[in-house]
C-alpha cells in the first residue's frame, strides 16, 4: 500500500473476507475503520488486530452511516464488502424475498457508499474497491439473486469511475470478483450444496476446485491494488492469483 494511504474503510469486517482484509490493512501501516453488525466479532478483531483497528458496530447498508463514517474518518481507501449470505435453494424454490436478499445488502450498500464517496468527495488519489464475485461472470443457480447483485456492483463501479473522471475529481474505483472458496462460511455452505447438487462428495467438489482462494490472498490482493495507482478497473482473483478483466 502507498505511503499515502493512512486511512481505510473496510464493510463487513468481522468475518470472512473482510476480516482477512482488515488483517492485511493494518498489516501494510493504514488504520482500518472495521464496519459490521455483529459487536462481537468486531470486538475479537480489534483484540487480535490491536489498536490499528477501530470498530465501528453499524448497519453499512444505512445512508447515514457511510456519510458519518465518510465524514469523521476521512480515508483515503473504501473497501465495500459487506454482504448477507445468500439463501441456497435452486429457482423454483426460492421466494421474492430470499432471492433478493443480497440486494437488499450487498448491492444497496456498495450504491450507498459509493453515492457517498463521490459527493463527500474523497480526497484525490483514493480508491474505492468494490467486492463482486467470481459468480458475476460464471452465475450461482443456488443461490437466488447473488450473482445478479454481484453483477451490478460492477455496473455500480463503472459509473462511479465515470463520474469521478468527469467531475475530475480523482477517485479510483475498482472491482474485484474472488471465485469461490470452502474458506469462509458462506463458500463453505455452498460448496457443501454444489457438491450435493452434482451428486459427489465435498472432496471430490473441491478438488476439481485447486488452487483453492484463501482469504488471505484477498486481503493481499485488496493492499496491492490499493498501493496501484495504474490499476486496472477489474480482477478476479483465485487460488492461482489475481487476473484482470477485459
């Protein structure tokens, strides 16, 4: 990460990838501002992670929050990964409701903070990086609406890049779209109902799988791109490393 980052927001800290993230933040020298629901795992972050971290227990789909949040702590890097966990069921037997849970999360918040960043405006030279999915190019049929929601916090990138050249303002916006992993609650759930869709054991499932994408890697991939000033605009991001898109 560049020296001049000194301050990042990462959503959806307390677990999974965004507590990887968070990990790898503090690592590289910044102060990471951890946002979550869940108090308590956000407290055994900060215990593990130290004074580096600072939790802030929040609801990141709320419009004040980002705009607080924006306001108070400044920073120069978004990291907008918060998401729900996906209702694994095919089609036919998914709800309106469960379908469209992850936009309700996933995609409203990284609207939010986004919309958020571009009118505060962050500072010149910030980054924002968006979480899609590797399930925004490749679908997720168990997994109701994840992959559409996924889809269009891309779309959501795209017109904020467009926006911050147009107004000159300087902001870099990225997506990354990490492929699936048995390594966070949620790839583990779904690899489990992948493995039992295709009739096979989860063994077998993972092994057509290697290399497998830890979420070490990810918080890795999130410094390097945040340190890039000439990054590119997109990357998946697997066992076997970080590849741009288009």
């Amino acid at each position: 990460m560049s020296d001049s980052t000194q301050t990042a927001v990462v959503t959806g800290a307390s677990r999974g990838f965004g507590r990887a993230i968070a990990a790898a933040v503090v690592a590289s020298g910044a102060r990471v501002i951890g946002v979550a629901r869940d108090a308590r795992a956000l407290r055994e972050v900060r215990a593990e992670l130290g004074d580096g971290f600072v939790p802030v227990f929040a609801d990141a789909t709320e419009d004040a929050v980002a705009q607080r949040v924006i306001r108070e702590h400044r920073p120069n890097l978004l990291v907008l990964n918060a998401g729900a966990t996906p209702h694994l069921a095919p089609i036919h037997e998914q709800s309106w409701e469960t379908f469209g849970r992850n936009w309700e999360t996933d995609t409203k918040h990284a609207f939010v903070w986004i919309r958020a960043a571009l009118r505060a405006p962050l500072a010149p030279g910030s980054a924002v990086i968006a979480m899609s999915s590797g399930a925004a190019l490749a679908g997720s049929p168990l997994s109701g609406g994840y992959a559409g929601a996924k889809s269009a916090i891309r779309f959501i990138r795209t017109y904020a890049a467009e926006e911050s050249d147009r107004a000159g303002l300087g902001i870099r916006f990225v997506a990354l779209l990490p492929k699936l992993t048995p390594a966070t609650g949620l790839g583990e759930e779904a690899v489990a109902g992948y493995a039992a869709r295709q009739g096979i054991d989860v063994e077998t499932y993972l092994a057509g799988m290697a290399p497998m994408l830890t979420p070490e890697q990810v918080g890795k991939a999130v410094v390097e791109l945040a340190g890039d000033p000439g990054s590119a605009a997109e990357y998946l991001v697997s066992g076997a490393g970080r590849k741009q898109i288009g």
